[in-house]
C-alpha cells in the first residue's frame, strides 16, 4: 500500500485517486488468491503455536503450562472452555484496566466495551496492539475478496463511509482507553487512508446519536460516497436522513458512486428488500461482514455468497456442537475437522488474550474448504419454550419471506412466548413488528410467519398440528420508532446496540409489551 507521505498531501488529485484504486486491486487479486490456495488445518495449527510461545510466561500461560504445550491436543487438554465472566472474575477484574501481563504479554491499550445482547451487562474486552493489526488485515481482506470479484466498482476513487458508534474514547487511569470498538478503529485508522474516508475524527467524536446522524447526513450529501459500512437499522435512519436534507427520491441519486454496502451485527435476509428500495440501483452490491470485539470471524466470499472465516490474522477458531454446550469436556473441531451442516458454536483464541472463549454466537459450515459459514444465532437467543427448537436463522428467515410475500418491509422486531395463564392450554410465539410504512393484516402476516416455520423447522411443525401444544402466533404492529424509544429508555440508542431479537424466558417481550402499551407505540392506540 501506498505510504502516507506520499497520499495524505495530494489525495484529493483525480489521478492520485485512481492509482490508488489500481494498487487496491491489484492486492486484491494477490490477496484472494493467496487465501484459495491456504490450506487452513496448518494455518490454524501454526498460529495457535504462535500464540501460545507467544503468551507462555504471562500468568495465564505459566498457570496453563504452555511451556509444554506442543500440538492443538496439547493446548486442548490444558485449557477449557470458558466464557468472559470466568476471564473477567479470574484474570482481570482485580486490576482491571491496566492489564500487564495477564492472559496477554505486555500492557494492554484499548478495551471494546460489549453490551452482551443476551445479558446486557457491560462487558470490557481487552483489545492489544496486535489485535488491531488482526482487525486491520481483516478489513483489507473484505476489502480485497470484494474487488477481485468486482475489479471495476472503484472504491478509491471516493470515500468510504464508517457508521460507527462513539470514537470518543474514555481515557482510564493507567493511560488506556475504553469505548466502542469502532471508535478504536477510528482513532487507529492507517494515516494515508484518513483522505479516503467519512466522516472526520472530530465529527465522530459526537455522543449524542440523533445529532450525529443529522450532522453525517448534511456532509456527506456533498461528498463522493463509494462504500457505507454499519447495522442495518441505523443505515436506514441515515438514508431517512438523507433524503430529508436532499430532497432526493432514493440513495443512488445523492451517491451516484455507491457501489458497496459492508453490513453485520445483524440478519440482513429480513432488510435486504427494504435496502434495495431505499438505494435504488442494482449497481450497488452488500457484504456480510463477521466481527465481534473479541475479533474478526469471517467476511463475505462474493464468488460463494457466504461467510468466508480468515484464518491467518492471528486467531485460533474452535467449533463445539451445539448440543454439547454445557458439558464438562465438549468436542472441539478446528477448521480441518468440522462437518457440513452441523451447529456450532464458536470458541476462539486470539493475540489479545482470550483462551478458547466461547463467544456466544452459533454458525453452521457450508463447506470445510474453503471455510464458508452461515450465522445462524446467539446461544441463548434462541425459541424453545413449548418444545419447538425454533434458532434465529429460521425466525429472520420467516419474517423476511413473509414481508416479500405481502409486499411490506420491516424496520426491527422482536420474538418472545407467551406462556397461557391456564397451564392447561395451549401458548403461542408474540412477534412485536416495525414496519417501514403501512402495516399488513396481523393475522395474514402472523400465517405467513407460521407457515414459513412448519416449512423449516419439524419441531415446529410438530408442536402446530391441531394447536394442541402451540397455538398459530400474533403479531402485534409497533409504531414507526417504538424500539428506537425503548432504546433509548434504556441508554442503549445508537451506535452498535441492537433490539434483542428473541426472548425464549418472555421476560424482555413481557417489558417492551409493558413499555409500548404504557407509552401508546401499539398501533391503533
């Protein structure tokens, strides 16, 4: 890549722009062919290696004696799986922020603060210097496995656009700081890549969300937009935004040049009609990214469309099956190992110090070479309160082909039971929908749903027949920014907090039905 030295001074020069883009592609094509010829099982061996020499006398690796650790058996027999409270209560809470030494060498710099979508307590995960690195070389890879096979969609040429959360970073009191991972990207970002990206540092520094989007959406009208990156909820408030400071019709017309949207944090299957609409040209193209604050899983392949898991950014992956989660000694596969079609959850490794962390999140492979995935859920987001083993894949699923069927689109919504007060009778699925303009019929739309799910899941399927263990679900229709109200209610509007998708406990469905119902955001009231 081009240096700083040269870029930052004459970025804005047509011609500087377009070299930039043909160095851009040309890494492209050396980078995705040089990811197609990997073969991962080494990979992944190597770099668990690398990591565990590199962390053999923190207090972690003296405690788990990598000094003798020589093979992935050997690293598995001596480290288990855990998730964060155990690293938090064990490793880091009790100096907590400054970390010298604990699961990782040397001090660490940055902490992602994680809301936890199915706990909701804080979490602080600590980000090292080499996982910024990891995260950098993740990004150009996306970057790259897009432009190989998009070599024509120029994205140098113009900026990309970074809707984040806050950049402003709590400064701690050892030095560290602590915020949102995107705001550590932000302040991290390659000097020579400043010139080509949106909005400015000191614009992203802004806390107050609704202000920010006002402010992004007036600037960067005027500015030659190639690429938007964020959660889909909150890009559609930006293009509301947008055509309000435009008056323009749709999103192509204000940014001509739009030719990627990188999407994640989120199911896309249940906006994609919605973005098509909003945008408006076929000419721009969407890409599933995989990142979490713990590290980089994976990025969309374009030639497979599917999740393509990175293997070479320093991060160990391991995948337990889902039905073993909870017992003492799971099966762990590795990227060589795993099965098509099986659910899994993830553990990984990483170069900022988390030793097979169950991250929370399930997938399932579509093939073991390339390492191609789905997300299909979190571990405990999933429906099985009557029986019927409904996972988040097949719920996102449901609600989307039901929207393209009846022609309407939704903007969030949220699944929980609801548990007869008769144990006795039968209970039902209550789905709490936004939708971007008219609502349908509750009732057509809740069969829609329903048929959707005897379809894909025969535990469903089982428990519908005769409505004698489940009875067809509801729907009830939220008025447009009822969740961004709850949100806020709860001091987690903007950014990259999310409405919590599903409630198998009913506990958050009974609390947004309370809260819509006392603040009159039901429909037709």
């Amino acid at each position: 890549m081009p240096s700083s030295a040269f870029l930052a001074p004459v970025a804005g020069h047509k011609w500087v722009r377009q070299a930039a883009d043909a160095v851009a592609v040309r890494y492209a094509h050396a980078r995705t062919i040089a990811l197609d010829r990997m073969e991962p099982r080494k990979v992944q061996h190597d770099t668990l290696m690398r990591l565990v020499r590199t962390a053999r006398n923190t207090r972690f690796g003296r405690d788990h004696d990598f000094a003798r650790i020589g093979s992935v058996a050997d690293y598995q027999a001596r480290v288990p799986v855990r998730e964060y409270e155990w690293f938090w209560n064990t490793y880091w809470k009790d100096t907590y922020p400054r970390l010298d030494d604990a699961t990782w060498p040397g001090r660490i710099p940055y902490y992602a603060l994680s809301s936890g979508t199915t706990s909701g307590a804080t979490k602080y995960i600590p980000v090292s210097r080499e996982m910024v690195a990891s995260n950098k070389k993740a990004a150009f890879t996306t970057i790259a496995l897009f432009r190989h096979a998009h070599p024509d969609a120029r994205l140098f040429t113009g900026k990309f656009f970074f809707l984040g959360g806050s950049t402003d970073l709590r400064t701690q009191p050892d030095g560290s700081f602590a915020g949102d991972l995107s705001g550590i990207a932000a302040k991290e970002v390659y000097g020579f890549l400043r010139p080509y990206t949106f909005p400015p540092y000191e614009l992203s520094l802004l806390t107050d969300w609704e202000e920010k989007v006002r402010r992004f959406a007036a600037l960067s009208a005027v500015e030659p937009i190639t690429a938007l990156s964020g959660i889909p909820s909150w890009m559609l408030k930006l293009f509301d935004r947008l055509k309000q400071v435009t008056g323009k019709g749709s999103v192509a017309e204000i940014w001509p040049e739009l030719r990627l949207v990188i999407h994640g944090g989120t199911k896309f299957d249940p906006y994609h009609d919605l973005f098509r609409k909003e945008i408006g040209s076929d000419a721009v193209k969407f890409c599933e990214v995989y990142p979490c604050s713990e590290g980089f899983i994976a990025t969309e392949d374009p030639r497979y469309h599917l999740l393509r898991v990175v293997p070479d950014h320093d991060i160990f992956f391991e995948f337990v099956p889902v039905d073993q989660l909870g017992r003492d000694y799971p099966t762990r596969h590795t990227l060589g190992e795993v099965e098509v079609g099986v659910q899994y959850a993830v553990v990984l490794t990483s170069c900022a110090g988390v030793w097979s962390y169950l991250l929370g999140d399930t997938v399932a492979f579509e093939s073991r070479n390339p390492p191609l995935i789905r997300f299909t859920g979190r571990t405990k987001y999933f429906l099985s309160a009557f029986g019927e083993h409904l996972i988040s894949e097949e719920v996102e699923k449901a609600v989307a082909q039901a929207c393209h069927q009846i022609g309407v689109d939704q903007v969030d919504f949220h699944v929980g039971p609801v548990f007869p007060s008769d144990p006795r009778k039968p209970g039902h699925h209550l789905y709490l929908i936004e939708f971007a303009a008219a609502a349908p019929d509750p009732s057509r739309f809740a069969q829609k749903v329903d048929a959707d799910l005897c379809r894909l899941n025969e535990d469903y399927a089982a428990h519908r027949v005769g409505d004698l263990t489940m009875l067809v679900p509801e729907v009830r229709v939220v008025r447009r920014g009822g969740f961004d109200e709850w949100m806020k209610a709860r001091g987690k509007f903007g950014g990259q907090n999310k409405v919590p998708r599903m409630d198998n406990s009913g506990k958050i469905t009974n609390d947004l039905v309370a809260w819509f119902e006392s603040h009159g955001w039901f429909a037709g009231t």
